[in-house]
C-alpha cells in the first residue's frame, strides 16, 4: 500500500510540473515589437560602395610592434574622409586624438536628452604571411566583384566606419538635426587592445563628466540558420562581453642529466596540473547575456524546444548539458580555460629545472580574475606550481538593460531593415573598442548591421574577407534609421 502511495504522489508530482510547463511555454509572451513604418531612404549606391572600395585599400593595420605600423597610410585615410564628407566635417565638431583616432560630436537641439555614441575602429589585421595569393581578390584592393565589395576590413571594421559616415552625410543633405546629441567615435588600434584610441577617447569624455544614455559597437549580425527549432534570421545583439586573462604556471623540479633522473621532474609536476585543468571545466551557468537570449527566443521556437527554454526553473541543468557539447554554446554558460603554450627543457639529454604553461581563460560576466585564479589553484591542489596573472588582461563587462530605451530603439530599427529578423541578447566572446567605455554608460550594445551566415561573417580576420553591395546598403540605411529612431 504504501508503495503504491509513493508512486502515485511521484505520478502526480511529473503530470502537475508538466503541466505547468506546458501552460507556462503557451503563456509566456514575446519579447519582439511590432514596428512602425521605416522611413524611405534612397542612396547612390554606386558613390557609397566606391567610396567604402577606396576606404579598403588604405592598409591601416594594426600591430604590436608599433615600428611596423604604417603611418601615413592613417594620415592618407583621415584626410580621404574629411574630403569625401564636407557636410559633416562643416557641421560637427571634430578632434583629433592620439595619432590618427577621430571623436566627433553631432550637437542636439535639447538638454534633456543624455548623449549617445556610435564606434567603430579604422585599423585591420595584417593578412598572414603566405595566405596573400589564397585571396580571390588582393586583401587591400577594394574589389567590386560578383556582387560583393573584398577586402580586409569590409567585415572588421571599415564597413561600419563609412556607414555611421554616409549616414549622417545623408542626413545633414536632408536638413536633418538631431536632438540628442551624438558622438562618433574611431579608434586606431582596437585589433591590439585599444589603449590609444578608445582608450583615450573614454577618458577624454570622462574627464569632461559626459555620461552616455547608450553606446553602439560592433559585435552580432543577423544570422540565417543561427539557433535550431528557430527558421527567421536572429540578430544577435552584445549586451556584454566576455573578458580576458592569461595565467603563467611555472614548476621547478630536480635537474640534471637524462642518464640519472631523480624524482618528479618539472614537466611532470606541470604536466600534472594541465592534465587537471583540462579534466575540470568551471561550473556552468545560464545567467547575464545567455539567459536574457534564451528570454527572448524561447517564445519564438518551436514547441519542444519552446518547453525548455521557458521553464529554466527546472530544465537549467538539461539545457546547460546540451549547451556543453558545443565549442560555441559550451563558451555561453562558462568561463572557458586552455593551455596554449607549454614549455620545458633545452636539450634531449638534459632535465631541466624549470617549466612553464600558459592558461588563456575567457571570463563569464559574474565571475572575475582573482576568482578565477583561485579557482586554478584548488584545481591543481600542488604547492609546487606558481601561478602568476599575465599583464594583459581585463574583467569581464556589465550586462547592459534590455529595458532601457538604446536597446528598444536598436530593435525597432533592427526589425525596420531586415523585417524577419526575431532579435536577440546575446554575449560577444571578443573583445570589442566597447570595454575602454564602461565608466561613462551602462548600456552598451553590441551590433553590425548584417545579414548572413555564420560562415559568411567568419571571414573577419580570414581569408576572401567581403561585403555584399546589398549588406553594406542596409547597414548605411540602419544608421540612418537609428539616428532617427532614438531622437
């Protein structure tokens, strides 16, 4: 009897939460607008694409070595701009920062409304030596070809340079005036940390108390084929980042010659500690970016998967098992850890004193370094292994409000060009310029304005980097929209 009283309870338990899932996932309402009419927008296609082609093939790239860096390749870009917008260079106040980064302002009519900023950076990556004749077309030429415009930053970041440009160009010939005030900014070195121009621009504008109501950067794009059980594009928009650390193991063991080996050598005890780092991933978790995606999707999947996503109070652990599995989906719920470097020894007959790994951590909003350092620590569980945080690294960002009026206006806009789209938080694994702004906004958004497939926006940094003629069209449209929408 009284077995049949426990089955009976649990029966009821599992059809009573089934239930409740069930009316919860046809009940949960969509995070998506419904949008007003766009405005019309006519462009010169052919001026635009040429002018973005003529952009292309300044070879404004960025690196470590600063010796290397060509500068009047900058110098060569900033007076193209200032030539091929005198609208704008007539109508904005604009300052010259660091070597070759440019910060704007598009004075409004009204106090009332706080300022917002638009950024994108004006340097590139080199192209790796030897992949220089695997280009369809040459990475610095701007061809306009089958439809596409190629060439190294037509994805990262040029692109969204000549947009946020054309588009304020277009709207001043309108006799357009903005009533919040709107600042541009252009970094010079953000493919190498940004330190010279966002950098510098963020403290500028701190020094002057400028508080931003929202910024827009570069980050997501609208994706076809994104997420399963979802058949519209979803655009992906960053409402945080992910941030950056290095850890340095080091392990001494006993020294000596190969033909008398004593003990535990230094690559052993090392060894040892990767082996354990790589056996123990940190816990996972659906919270910041990843839970506001699964908010917002969730009610526009199909069934089963509309079932999982609106119940996390009881499915957070399936969904954060089957997120695991994938590289990409794995790096959304957790702080990711691996060894990319690992070295040790000299000579093949000589064991050496001394070994040395590097950890690259990606960190989830929420935890942090020190966390994450500790975390190495209890793992490895070897007071033989130093661990000593790398120079360069950064926290994690905020999670910016879904709430607040940049991020409704960015949908609405979203939704204005590209009709299908359903939108969407999620988290940007990179780095973006958008980090070195975080004491003068709290919302950061995180968006390029283009349609493809994840492919196709994979060839930023890669080889056969382009632009289809009709996606830089929409992202020029998009800002003009945007300027417009968040007056």
């Amino acid at each position: 009897m009284l077995i049949n009283h426990i089955l009976e309870a649990v029966i009821f338990i599992v059809v009573f939460c089934v239930v409740i899932m069930i009316t919860r996932s046809y009940c949960v309402r969509s995070k998506q607008l419904n949008i007003e009419n766009k405005n019309e927008i006519t462009l010169d296609i052919e001026s635009i694409v040429n002018r973005l082609s003529k952009v292309i093939q300044f070879r404004t790239i960025s690196y470590k070595d600063s010796s290397r860096v060509d500068n009047e390749e900058f110098e060569r870009l900033s007076t193209y701009i200032k030539e091929s917008f005198p609208m704008l260079h007539s109508n904005l106040e604009v300052e010259n920062i660091g070597e070759h980064s440019l910060l704007y302002m598009w004075k409004g009519t009204s106090n009332s409304l706080k300022p917002m900023l638009l950024t994108a950076h004006l340097d590139v990556v080199p192209v790796e030596p030897g992949t220089e004749n695997d280009w369809k077309y040459p990475a610095f030429s701007g061809a306009v070809r089958e439809g596409y415009i190629w060439g190294r930053g037509t994805i990262d970041d040029k692109v969204n340079v000549m947009a946020i440009l054309e588009s304020i160009e277009y709207l001043i010939n309108k006799n357009f005036t903005p009533q919040r005030t709107v600042y541009i900014a252009f970094g010079e070195d953000e493919e190498i940390e940004g330190k010279k121009g966002a950098g510098r621009i963020a403290k500028l504008l701190k020094e002057r108390n400028i508080e931003l109501d929202f910024i827009v950067d570069e980050g997501g794009a609208v994706i076809e084929g994104a997420l399963p059980g979802i058949m519209e594009p979803v655009a992906l928009v960053g409402t945080s980042e992910k941030g950056y650390v290095c850890f340095e193991l080091t392990a001494q063991g006993n020294e000596g010659h190969s033909s008398m080996p004593i003990g535990e050598t230094a690559i052993g005890i090392l060894s040892k500690a990767v082996a354990k780092i790589e056996k123990k991933s940190p816990p996972s978790r659906i919270s910041g970016s990843t839970r506001q995606l699964i908010e917002f999707l969730g009610p526009e999947t199909k069934f089963l998967y509309k079932l999982l996503f609106t119940n996390l109070w009881i499915t957070k652990k399936i969904i954060c098992r089957v997120l695991s599995k994938s590289p990409i989906t794995n790096a959304t719920i957790r702080t990711t850890t691996v060894v990319t470097m690992f070295n040790g020894g000299v000579k093949a007959n000589v064991i050496p004193r001394k070994a040395k790994a590097i950890i690259n951590c990606r960190i989830l909003p929420g935890d942090n370094i020190d966390a994450i350092k500790e975390y190495l620590r209890k793992i490895i569980n070897d007071s033989r292994v130093n661990i000593t945080v790398m120079e360069d690294r950064f926290e994690a960002s905020n999670v910016s409000d879904v709430n607040e009026e940049g991020f409704k206006k960015l949908q609405k806009t979203i939704m204005q060009i590209y009709p299908r789209a359903i939108i969407s938080p999620f988290l940007a694994m990179g780095a973006s310029d958008s980090r070195h702004y975080k004491q003068i906004s709290k919302n950061i958004y995180r968006f390029s304005p283009f349609l493809g497939t994840l492919k196709d926006i994979q060839r930023a940094h890669s080889t056969n980097e382009r632009i289809s003629i009709e996606n830089y069209k929409n992202a020029v449209r998009f800002y003009i929209q945007f300027i417009i929408n968040v007056q």
